[in-house]
C-alpha cells in the first residue's frame, strides 16, 4: 500500500480582530469523547443505538466510516444518529483501511476494538496522527497476541500507517497503565470486552471515565475498585452481550472553554454555554479559571444520560496568576492552551506543572503554545514538563503556527479577541475535527474574523 493518503492540505488562515465585548448565549456542539464512544458501543450492540447530540466533526466522521466498515449500519434520520450494532463478537473484516484523519481517539479506541479479532485491519491518518506514539496501545495489546505491521510511509516504530492483526484466540490480561491516557485505558477495556475471561486495566491516575460509565450503560460486566494507592483496577468481563441504548451527548466542555476564556478576557463580556458536561474528571479548567478570580458561576446543574451537565455563565474578570497542579492534569488536559491565553491576560505568572502528555496531542502543544505567545509578544518559559506564563496583557499582531491542531488554532483566535492588535492563524481547517461552529458562535457573540 502507498503511505498514507493525505497530502498537504490547503490553508485557512484566519485573523481575529480585537473587539470590544462579547454577549450572548450558545450551546456548544456534543463532547467529542462520547460521540466516538457512542458509535463504537453503538456499533458492537445488539440492536438499535440512538445518538443526540453527536458531534458531527471531522472525527468522529471518520470514526463513523471505521464502524461501518466494520460491519454496523449508521444513518442520521431527523436528529438522532442511529446505529444498528453487529453484537458483541460479531465485527466483519474490513475490505479497506480505516482512514482516522487527525483522530487519535478514534483510531486509539479502535485498535483496542478490533484486537481480539483474528483479521487484520489497516489503520492510517493524516501526517499529525502518523507523528504520534501508537506503541502506548500496541504494547499491552500485544499481550493479547496482536500482531502489527508498520506500512511504507510509517516513519518510525508503532506509527502509522500499520496493519494489525488478531489472534485466534485472545489472550485475558491485566495492565498498569504508565500513562494518564484515556485513551490507552479505554482501548485495553474495548480489547478486553471480546477477550474470554477477565482483563483489567489499572490505572494510577484517574483520567475521564466516560468508557468505564458507558460500558455499564450499555450493559457489560465491569468491576472497579481502588486500591490503598489510589489507583483504579477496572476489570471487564469479556464476551457478554451488549445492549443498544439511547445516548443522549451533553455538550463538549473542551470547546466551551473558549467561548468561556473569551468571555473573561474581552471588556464588558457576559457569555453563557448551555448544556455543558460537568464530569469532574473534564472540568479542571473551570475550578483553575475560578481560583483565578473567575466571574464564573454554574446554573441549572441536572444530570443527563448519566453525566452531570450545566450552564456556564461567565463575565469579564479581572485574573490572576496561580499555579496549576500538575495532578490536575488529567482534567484539563486538552485546555492548557486556551488556559495559557486566559495567562498572559492575568496579572502575575501563571505556573502549570505535569504536561509532559502535551508533547504527544495532535502536535507539540507545549512547545506550540509557547511559540505562539511569543509571538504576540507574551513572555514565557518553556520546561520539558512545565510552562510559566508572564501575565500582564498581550500586543498581538503575530501569526500562529498551528502545526494541524484544531486548539491551538481556536485559542490563539481567542488571543486575538482581546489582544492590543489582531492574532492570525496560519490554519483553520483543524477546527472542523473537534468544533466545525466555532467560527459561526464566537462570530454570534460578537468576535470579529478576517479570513
Ligand atoms: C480523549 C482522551 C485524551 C484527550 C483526547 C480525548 C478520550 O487523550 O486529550 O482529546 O476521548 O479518551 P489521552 O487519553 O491520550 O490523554
């Protein structure tokens, strides 16, 4: 097989213009991390799987086209996508590979699904998901007995594009997972899901349990237990049957984040996000912006389809600079770029510690985040793990590289919000993977693009 078949791609650049407020209120489209796993339960189910409020990004798009060439059947019929599973078991060979794009969950998630299946089964994705670590799936499927294949074009050891395959008979296991990662998680549960016998996964830090509460929703046999440690033995019985299930998606905390950071950091704002996920495992970002001095409150908190959700109302505030834990990491792992953006608007540093996982998102958010504060003239330094940001106000006027990543492209477009001078973005075609309204809400709310 050729490499993989993405070429370069053309550029969106985009400028935002300083303004002078933002008012409204939006709901943010579906959390991204229960849309892909809605489809990927959805697709091994017996029966008809209905999904509201699914992200309808590039994504989860491409995790859609993966569970159909698996074998599922899904169609969108007025708003609800369904989806009608093969079972527990049952997933066909795929007659092409599965084409992920920029989606590491998707295409994470999916490797851990297809590896007790004795076929095999191509993955490949566009050149920022080529550049980042697979083996950290690979290894402990590897135990299984999964066999990987790395393809021409794969530019080094458990990268795509590779070709995996099954064992006749998968071997149960039990895994201590080194990483935070969700994702690494979430993939040896889906593994274990149609291994015989017991696998646990174990997790020293917690990281968002949206496949752990799933699971049981759709009716597999899960145990979870914490040891004196603190840790998280998750224990999934494999080869039971699972049932479809009505999903309801509350909306995505991560692309909240930066109507709300807009919202504290434009003059004279008052901005809310309806129907935002408030798991405590994603909502690090909000307890940080509040321990900032945050006008941040939280509304009609309810619980839907099992997670808690609210109304986040925000207005301009006054911030600070505070220290970000490094345990709080996992909560907020995808928003330390449009934390560091809140940063350079705040008075004094701000220190965010534990973001040694940074380095492998869709590009090298640490490094990225950094270069693209530098060149709207903040100040900062840049650790291996850590990031300081010298608060104080931000002259703008730089462009961004944003390296194929959809949030940096989205925080340093809040940058520019509220920056002395206009932000531009080398690209915005990213943004459509996680958050395709971005442009049309934030416009709503009164920002100013240039593109
Ligand atoms: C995700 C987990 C996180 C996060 C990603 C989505 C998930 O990655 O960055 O955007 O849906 O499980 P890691 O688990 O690799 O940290």
């Amino acid at each position: 097989m050729a490499s993989h078949p993405h070429a370069a791609h053309t550029l969106a650049p985009l400028t935002a213009q300083p303004v002078s407020s933002l008012s409204g209120t939006i709901s943010v489209p579906g959390d991204k991390s229960i849309s892909h796993r809605s489809l990927i339960l959805g697709a091994v189910a017996d029966g008809r799987t209905s999904v509201t409020g699914l992200l309808e990004s590039d994504d989860v798009m491409a995790t859609a086209s993966a569970m159909r060439a698996l074998g599922a059947t899904i169609e969108k019929q007025g708003d609800a996508w369904l989806v009608d599973g093969v079972g527990n078991g049952s997933l066909l060979e795929p007659t092409a590979p599965l084409d992920f794009g920029n989606a590491g969950t998707g295409s994470r998630l999916t490797m851990g699904l297809v590896a007790p299946y004795d076929f095999p089964v191509t993955i490949v994705g566009d050149p920022s998901l080529s550049s980042r670590p697979m083996g950290r799936v690979l290894k402990p499927l590897r135990e299984c007995g999964l066999q990987v294949t790395p393809l021409e074009g794969s530019q080094g050891e458990d990268m795509l594009p590779l070709t995996v395959q099954g064992a006749p008979l998968a071997i149960p296991f039990t895994y201590r997972v080194p990483v935070a990662s969700a994702q690494v998680k979430s993939a040896l549960l889906l593994a274990g899901l149609n291994i015989a016998g017991k696998t646990t996964v174990i997790e020293p830090v917690m990281t968002r349990d949206h496949t752990e509460k799933m699971l049981v929703g759709f009716g597999a046999e899960l145990e979870i237990e914490t040891d004196e440690d603190g840790a998280r033995h998750i224990t999934i019985t494999g080869q039971t049957d699972l049932t479809a299930q009505n999903v309801i998606v509350p909306g995505d905390p991560s692309s909240a984040s930066f109507a709300i950071v807009a919202g504290l950091i434009v003059p004279d704002s008052d901005v809310t996000v309806k129907n935002v996920l408030l798991n405590p495992t994603r909502t690090g970002l909000f307890d940080t912006l509040v321990e900032m001095g945050a006008n941040l409150t939280i509304s009609n908190r309810r619980q839907s389809g099992g997670e808690d959700i609210g109304d986040i109302r925000v207005r301009t505030s006054r911030l600070r600079g505070v220290t970000v834990p490094a345990d709080r990491a996992p909560s907020m792992i995808d928003e330390y770029p449009v934390l560091a953006v809140a940063s350079a608007f705040a008075e004094g540093d701000t220190h965010m510690l534990g973001l040694e996982e940074l380095r492998v998102k869709e590009c090298d958010r640490l490094a990225v985040t950094a270069r693209g504060l530098e060149a709207n003239g903040v100040d900062c330094t840049e650790g291996e793990n850590e990031l300081t940001v010298r608060g104080g106000g931000v002259t703008g006027g730089g462009t961004v590289e944003t390296h194929l990543d959809h949030r940096i492209a989205m925080a340093f477009l809040v940058m520019g919000m509220a920056a002395k001078n206009a932000v531009h973005v080398d690209d915005t075609t990213m943004i459509a993977t996680s958050f395709p309204e971005f442009r049309d809400l934030m416009t709503a709310l009164g920002a100013h693009f240039e593109g």
